[in-house]
C-alpha cells in the first residue's frame, strides 16, 4: 500500500484514481522488466516497484496523456 505520497495527491495528478492505478501499474512493470533486462532479481535499495513508480509520478518523471 502506498502512503507516501499520498494517494488522492498522486490521483490528482493524473486525472482519477483509476488512472493512477493504470498509470503506476503499468510504470511499475516496465521498472521491473527494465532490472530483469539488467540481470537484476530486485531493485537497487531494495525499493517496490510499485513506490518507484509512485515516486516517479509524483515528481512529474511520469505523466498522463491523453488520445
């Protein structure tokens, strides 16, 4: 579960919070595949995939576009 940051802050950036999950899903498998690729079997310091892609959106490294 994510705490920080904040959940209805990171929804807001991205539009909802059903694009926050689809946004954060799909950063996080790409992070993951990303380490595989390198040999990795975790990330560096031991962080989840799913808090880096947190933190990635909430610092704008990850933004929604819209079709």
């Amino acid at each position: 579960m994510i705490n920080n940051p904040p959940i209805d802050e990171l929804a807001a950036k991205v539009g909802s919070k059903y694009a926050l999950c689809v946004v954060a899903s799909k950063r996080a498998r790409q992070i993951i595949d990303h380490a595989q690729n390198q040999g990795l079997t975790d990330l560096p310091g031991k962080v989840k995939p799913l808090s880096a892609a947190a933190e990635e959106i909430e610092e704008g490294k990850v933004t929604v576009s819209r079709y």
